[in-house]
C-alpha cells in the first residue's frame, strides 16, 4: 500500500489544524530576531503577492503602511504588497492592521518574509511615534548584545595602535604549515591603554591578533592599523592554536577581537562602560 | 540583442608526447572550412533580483547548477550575503524556475550570512541539489542535500568535518542509486598527500574519503580537486601535486586519475597508470610553476590554484584539462588547455595559451563540441578590463569560434575581499546550449556585454547608473550573471 495518501493527510492535517498559540514575544525579542520590520494591513488570507511562490494556509498579502527596519539592499517601499508567513494560521485576518517583524525569505520580482511575531498596530499612533518605538527596542536589543560581548570579554579598554606585525606562531604538534586562500595569516596588534576598564590599566600595553587575509572567510572581521583609536574587547586568543606571544622579551597572553562589536569607536568608551555599570 | 563573435585564429592542432614511451593521440578531425563560421547567439542575465537592487557586495565566485529533468530548473550561488546582515543564520542561493530569465534569492543554506566555498550539483530526483559548503563561522566542510531547491526549508546537513578545503560537488545516477564525487582538499590526509574525493554510492546517506594523491607532495596539494564523471561511469579527478616550494613559488605537476567503474570499488582511481613511474594518476604537465598569492596579483584577483576537468559525457575517451601557472615570459598567470582522446592515457600539447587569465571551466556537449569559458585580463593600470570569453570548438581547439560575454573595467570596483571574480567560474552543457556563470563589474553599459546584457535589478542604461527601487543612485559593485549561448553545431 502506498504511503502517500497517508502523508498527504498528515500534511494536511498539520497545515489545516490551528497551531497552538506560542507565547508572546516581547517587542525587544522580536526585534532581535527581525531584519525587516514594517507596518502593515492584510489584504489577502491563504495568498501570495509574487507568482513564484506556492501559497499555504500560512502565507499572507500585506500591503506595506511604513517601513521601519530594512537593509539597505532590499527594496521595500510604502504601498508594496509583501508575502508573510504567518507563524501560526489565522492569526492574520483580513484587513486587519499591525506591526510586522520579519526575516527576509525570498527577494525576486517580490518579496517575501517570515513573520516572527506581530503587534496590532494602533491607527491613531503616528509614523513618527511607530518608528520611534521600534528604534528603542532596537537600541537595547543592540545593548544587550554588546553587554553580552563586555562580559565574555578577558579586557576592555580604551586604546590606541602602536604597532602592527606579523604573528609568529608555534606550529601545533601534528600540524604543518599550510598554504590555503583560507589562511588566516595572523597579524597581531600592539595597543597601548589609555583607559582600562576591565582586565588592564592605564599604560598597559597589549597584543591583539586579527587576519590579515583578505579571503571572504574574513570580510567581517576587524582589522587593526597603527594610528588606530578605538574601544576594544579583547578575548584570550582560542583562534589561532597558539595563545601566548612575546612583547618585550616576555612571553604574554595574547588576545583576539573577532567579532564586530569587539572594535568600536573611541568615543563608545562611555557607552561601554556604562552598560559595565548597569545591571 | 547584438550578436557578435570575434573571428578565430587557427591554431595547429600538436599533438605531442608528454612521456617518451606513451603512444602519439590520435590526429585531430579535420577542420572545417574557413567559411564555416556559425553565428553564436548568447544572452546574458544578471541574476541579482529586483527586490535587492539596492545592493552593492562583491558577489564573486559563481556556480550552477542545470536540472535535467527540467530546463527551466536553475539553481546558483555566489559570495553573497543573506540580505538579512550579520545576524542571520543561513545564507542564500539563487534559483530559477523560467529557464534562467528570472532569478529569485532563498535563504536555504546553513551558514551564518554567508559560505566560504560553495559548489553544487543536482540529484536523480526532479528538484534534489546537493551541496559543499564551507560553512561559517570556522568554515568545517557542510555537505549538505535538499529534495527540492525550491523548497524554502532550510537543506540537510549529510557529513561535516574540519580542516577541508575548495568542497567541489558532483553527482551523477546509477541505476537507483545516486553517486556523489566530491573533491576536497584534506589537511587530515597522512604522509601530505591531501587530494581527496569524498565519495558516496547512495545519495550521500554516508561518504568515504578516497586519497587521489599517490607521489610525495611538498606537504599538501592545491585547493583544487575537480572530479568529473561520465554516462558511463568514467570518473576522472584532476588535482595539482605540489612537488617543491621555494616560498610562495610552488612547483607542480598536473595530474590526472581515472576510474572506469564509478569509483565504487575498495581502492578507487587506480585505472591511469602513468608511463614513467606507473603510478596511478597521468601527469599531464610536470614542474609548472605556480606562484601562489592570496593578494590581489592578476588586476585585483589572486591566483595560486586554477583547474577545471571535463569529460565528454557520451565518449568518456575525450577529457580535456585547463590548468593556471606563471610561464615566466612577463606573465602574470597563464592558463593552459590540454586534451586526450584515450581516456587520460596521452595528452597533447596545449590546445589553447590564454595568457594573463583565470578562472576556465570547460564542458563538452552532447556533440562533442568543448566550451571553454574564462576571464582575461587585458591593458593595464586604470584602463585594464576584465574580458570574459566563451570558446567553441568542434575539433578539440585546432579551430575555435570564441564570443566576449563581457569586457568590464578591472580596477573598479575596489575589492572588499577575495577571491575579486572568483577561484573559479562554472560553464555546463545541455542539449544545444552551453549554460553557465561568471561574475564581472555590474556597470549597465551595453558597450561592455557585447551580446546584450539583461538586467533585473533596477538600471539606467542611458546614464549607466544602478538604481535602488526608490531611484536613488547604486554604487557600482560584482555580480553574478547567467549566460546561454548556443552550441556549435
């Protein structure tokens, strides 16, 4: 006997029985799973707005009221009409209005989101206040990412580049040298601390290592150049196999700042350590 | 749209001996006539999607993939980035599903924003795409599978290792069951010898990983391992064996391997035994010189590692090899084009000398008709281009007949990482069509696509500006572009 009528109707019955309602998300969770967020009104239930995409019981027209998040690269402007996946069924209804937080799904001729959760919006609240209140989510959003950096962080301070070299590393055991486009060519970065705030002082100097390939493995990563001033968040190197180094004749930790948020401006060292500061 | 082809020179087929005991290969057919010159017309289709023309990354190292089942069925990657940013968890392939017109972008693939290598081919079933990726972040081998590229679920992860590289994915049917050859370069390889075909005989339910390598190496092979397989079940694997290295100067030998049952036995890729030392793999070319340089050296490209195989699908007898490595006469890089007509067993001299280019991909069609796409660098400093050629040839390159699908400006834009255009690019064959991809600088100028140029992101054409959709001007970057052009018949 074929098994097909019998997943055809599990399908069916999964996709046509209304989800559990999942708990509701706080704005600040929605935004920090959101990279397009608009509002929006429903214009089509169990529909699509771009013909390369098969419609579902989950799938949604919204015409787009406001954009308030986007990347730059998406085009998305107010009066377009969007495809959401609704997270559960029937819980978008026709006409119905509010703020869609979303990730991008599909970009062609249209676009298309997955809903992470919505807010009904309020008609008489304007554009200004709207924007406003997705902008201070994304603020603590973006603070609570950064307190999270600050505390996996070994040192944080304010400081200045001095030097840039080449890494020398010990070869790990077992593991010649390589030659791949992937490699990172270590390079390390001498900072003299202006300010410490966590794990050096003032005057200290200390050794940070970064790629210093340009392969695409590395687009994101932080680099570091002499001259450069800036608030940093240095990590114990695990990168590179090899975690200590020499500065002045002494073998020294050596540290790591992988990560975009570890490389801020100067003039972040007040937000830093205030968010040090606050619960 | 403008069809123009650039007038061949002909070329004396020389057939040589690469061993002093290999027999000569046979002569080349003869060649056609002056007059016989068909008019290839190709399109061109850059596959960003509308809804992303605000975008401005270096969309660099394409590849394709051609669904048999169903010619409108195209899936394809690039270096490009979840337009979600930093915080997304997959990144994102291109599909088409009106034969390469249109394109559309789906965030399917397994890596946080973006891969680090991407190859892929498609499966015996109607919409399967399997996949090699190198996933981020610490980049360890994905090999990944769905059961339908379209799907918006993100793909199976099948087997994930560390410390591979170049993943470098093809598959083919057999009987039931479906054969997967994965090319990889595996620093956990023993004794140096790291050119490795990560091989599954059920449709990637498990992989076992096959060393091709059989000489000492300096230590390692080259990124590059390309398998390619044939209706018959002919596997071929090509592969770089670094012999010496004088610092960045690596000397090389281009080798390639056979096996004559789909590798499915217990000690695969044993069936080319070379003359000289009669160890599997033929050495098609001994001591070249690569120069590797992971900065940008050839315009803003790197080189170090350039190989591409094809075999003729219905006469596994014919292969052809392109290989990239400094000649040394004021080159910067050299590709070189080789053939056999006896399945690997004795290769001519270089059938085509591109001096100063890179990234070839070779396909034969069902004609037997060679397509040999690449990216030429030509004039210098600011005014240097970036030419990208596709060359026909009914007769193993004594003649050819070859198209420019772009000349683009070199130096612009600057690069925000490399590989610029790519290690490499992708060309395939099907029915009377070569289908493939290459990535080149965006500008919308029809002077520089010389068989017109289709765009879906939004463009200017008469102020050759890139548009974002509220009209506001778009910074000129790399992207992708999908090409179909006829086969010499």
């Amino acid at each position: 006997m074929s098994t097909r009528p019998l997943m055809v109707w599990i399908v069916l019955a999964v996709l046509g029985s209304p989800a559990p309602a999942p708990a509701q998300l706080t704005r600040e969770a929605m935004v920090r799973k959101s990279d397009i967020i608009f509002v929006g009104t429903v214009t089509r239930v169990g529909a699509v707005a771009a013909p390369d995409l098969p419609a579902s019981p989950l799938t949604v027209v919204v015409r787009v009221d406001q954009v308030l998040e986007k990347p730059d690269a998406v085009g998305l402007v107010e009066g377009d009409t969007i495809t959401v996946q609704s997270v559960r069924q029937g819980s978008l209804k026709d006409g119905m209005r509010a703020t869609f937080y979303t990730t991008g799904w599909i970009f062609g001729d249209g676009v298309a989101v997955r809903e992470v959760g919505h807010e009904p919006a309020r008609a008489q609240l304007a554009a200004a206040m709207q924007q406003d209140s997705v902008a201070r989510a994304r603020q603590k959003v973006n603070d609570a990412n950064l307190r999270q950096r600050i505390q996996a962080a070994s040192v944080v301070a304010v400081g200045r580049v001095e030097e840039v070299r080449p890494a020398k590393l010990a070869a790990a055991a077992g593991h010649p040298a390589r030659i791949s486009e992937h490699d990172p060519e270590w390079q390390e970065a001498i900072i003299q601390v202006e300010e410490g705030f966590k794990g050096a002082q003032s005057g200290q100097r200390v050794v940070v290592r970064f790629p210093g390939s340009h392969d695409v493995a590395y687009v994101s990563t932080p680099r570091f150049a002499v001259g450069q001033e800036g608030t940093f968040l240095l990590q114990k190197d695990s990168a590179s196999g090899s975690p200590l180094t020499m500065m002045a004749g002494q073998s020294v930790p050596a540290y790591t700042a992988l990560h975009q948020l570890d490389v801020l401006p100067k003039q972040e060292g007040a937000r830093v350590r205030g968010l040090m500061r606050s619960p | 749209m403008r069809a123009t082809w650039i007038s061949v020179g002909i070329i004396l087929f020389a057939a040589c001996k690469p061993s002093d005991k290999a027999p000569p290969p046979p002569p080349p057919p003869p060649s056609p006539p002056a007059s016989d010159h068909v008019v290839v017309h190709a399109q061109v289709v850059d596959i960003i999607p509308r809804r992303l023309s605000g975008e401005t990354w270096q969309d660099a190292e394409p590849f394709l993939s051609l669904y048999a089942s169903n010619p409108n069925f195209l899936a394809a990657s690039a270096f490009t980035p979840n337009p979600g940013g930093a915080a997304s968890g997959t990144a994102p392939i291109f599909v088409s599903s009106n034969g390469g017109t249109t394109w559309s972008l789906r965030n399917t693939i397994p890596s946080e924003v973006m891969t680090a290598d991407i190859t892929h081919a498609v499966g015996r079933n109607p919409r399967e795409l399997y996949a090699g990726i190198m996933r981020q972040p610490g980049y360890p081998l994905n090999e990944l599978s769905t059961p339908d590229f379209l799907s918006f679920v993100t793909m199976t992860q099948l087997s994930m290792r560390n410390d591979i590289d170049q993943p470098f994915v093809r598959a083919i049917k057999s009987g039931n069951a479906e054969r997967l050859y994965v090319g990889l370069n595996d620093f956990a390889a023993p004794s140096g010898r790291t050119a490795t075909v990560d091989l599954s005989m059920n449709g990637g339910a498990t992989f076992a990983s096959r060393r091709i390598e059989t000489r000492n190496t300096v230590g390692q092979n080259a990124p590059s391992i390309r398998p390619a397989v044939a209706e018959d079940g002919t596997v071929y694997v090509a592969y770089l064996g670094w012999r010496s290295a004088a610092g960045s100067v690596i000397q090389s030998d281009v080798v390639v391997a056979r096996d004559d049952h789909g590798a499915s036995g217990a000690n695969p890729f044993k069936d080319l035994v070379d003359p000289s030392d009669h160890l599997p793999g033929r050495l098609v070319a001994r001591n070249v010189t690569i120069t590797w340089s992971n900065a940008p050296t050839l315009g803003q490209e790197r080189i170090g590692s350039t190989l591409s195989l094809a075999v003729d699908g219905l006469h596994s007898d014919n292969v052809y090899v392109a290989w990239g490595d400094r000649v040394g006469n004021g080159d910067i890089w050299t590709v070189h084009v080789r053939r056999s007509t006896d399945r690997g067993a004795t290769w001519s001299n270089d059938v085509r000398t591109l001096t100063n280019a890179t990234a070839p991909s070779l396909a034969v069609s069902t004609n037997g008709t060679v397509g040999l796409l690449y990216q030429q660098l030509t004039g210098s400093g600011s005014t240097s281009r970036w030419v990208t050629h596709l060359d026909q040839s009914r007769d193993g390159f004594a003649t050819h007949q070859d198209i420019i699908l772009a000349t683009v400006p070199a130096m612009t834009p600057a690069f925000q990482f490399l590989p610029y255009l790519g290690d490499y690019n992708f060309l395939l064959t099907r029915g009377n069509k070569f289908l493939g991809i290459f990535s080149a600088n965006n500008t919308p100028d029809s002077a520089n696509f010389p068989q017109g140029v289709v765009y879906q992101r939004r463009v200017d054409f008469a102020t050759h500006r890139l548009l974002d959709r509220s009209g506001a001007p778009v910074a000129v970057s790399i992207d992708p572009f999908f090409f179909s052009a006829d086969v010499l018949p």
